[in-house]
C-alpha cells in the first residue's frame, strides 16, 4: 500500500497528516482534564490517520488538482468543526 517514488509519498504525507494535524487538536476542546486531552488527542488523530489512509486510497489516480481538493475540503471541514466544537 505504501507508495514507492518520491511524488506519490508527498502525496501519501499529505493526505495523512493533514487529517491528523486537523483532528488531533481537537483533544483539548473537548477535555478539561490532562490526561483525557491527551486520550482524545491520541484516539482523533488515529481517526484522521485512518480518513487520511482511506481518502488516499480512494483517490490514488486523480490529477492533481482533485486531489489538492479534497485536501483543501478536508481541511475546511476540520476547521469549521473546530469552530463548533470551541464554542
């Protein structure tokens, strides 16, 4: 499943860490304790690695642009439910 040139692992990075960057955060607006925002941290980001992995599966063999867009979509979602989620 691992990509094997350079182009495709950029891909493959991308679209791992951005859903993890987006959701591992999240932790610390849903806890009030250390110890939980550290578990929520940990349990969303194994979630957004797992959106991450499914997402680059999915569009493996789009251009460029498709994927950039649903890079752009997934970090727009992250973000306006962080939005919510902070208020």
């Amino acid at each position: 499943m691992f990509p094997g040139d350079k182009r495709a692992q950029a891909w493959f990075t991308a679209y791992v860490g951005v859903p993890v960057s987006v959701l591992w955060p999240l932790g610390s607006i849903l806890a009030e304790e250390p110890g939980m925002r550290v578990l929520y941290g940990g349990v969303l980001g194994l979630l957004g690695a797992a959106i991450g992995l499914a997402l680059y599966a999915l569009s493996g063999q789009r251009p460029p642009w498709a994927r950039v867009l649903v890079l752009v979509v997934v970090f727009l979602v992250g973000l306006l439910a962080a939005l919510v989620l902070g208020r």
